[in-house]
C-alpha cells in the first residue's frame, strides 16, 4: 500500500512539473512578438509590441512606410528562421579563399 501512495505521489509530481513546462501557443506568439520588438528596437525601430501584434494581425498601423516595412521584413525574416535546418548542409554557405 505504501508503495502504491508513493508511486501515484510521484507520479502527481511528475505531471504538476510537466504542466508548468508547456508552452502554449499564446505564450509562443507573446515571446516571438517581444522578440520582434528587441530586435526592431535594436536597429532603432521603436514600433512597439502593439504595433507589431496589428501588422502581424493585418491591422493598418500608424508609422512610417520605413518602419511598417522594416517591422514586416522582421516577421518574415524570422518566419525564415523556424524552417532553417541547423544541420543541414545546404543551408551553409562558406566562401573560402586560398591565399
């Protein structure tokens, strides 16, 4: 009987941790569009997390032609990333000259 309340204890555990651990897709978009506004403001784009939830919802947003294109470079760009395959050789270009 102990045995049996120890092992449904851990197993409780288990999934408690496994639960804390889930990254939903409302928190991955959340995280993608904080990501999108560091890098925008890095290059000095300063179009903010709400601006960029509009342009990736089709929402017309108020700001530059510049700015609207770099935010929309940006989703594509990292769009791009997802579908990178790290170890694949044909994504790697390396120019080597002798000397």
């Amino acid at each position: 009987m102990v045995n049996i309340i120890s092992s449904i204890s851990e197993e409780l555990t288990r999934i408690e941790h496994d639960k804390k651990n889930i990254i939903t897709p409302q928190l991955r978009r959340k995280n993608r569009i904080k990501t999108l506004a560091g890098t925008l403001e890095i290059e000095g784009n300063f179009m903010g997390e709400d601006k960029i939830t509009a342009i990736l919802e089709g929402k017309p947003v108020l700001g530059t032609i510049l700015e609207v294109a770099e935010v929309k470079g940006a989703i594509e760009a990292y769009k791009k990333l997802e579908k990178y395959k790290y170890n694949a050789n044909s994504n790697i270009k390396c120019n080597f000259h002798l000397i």
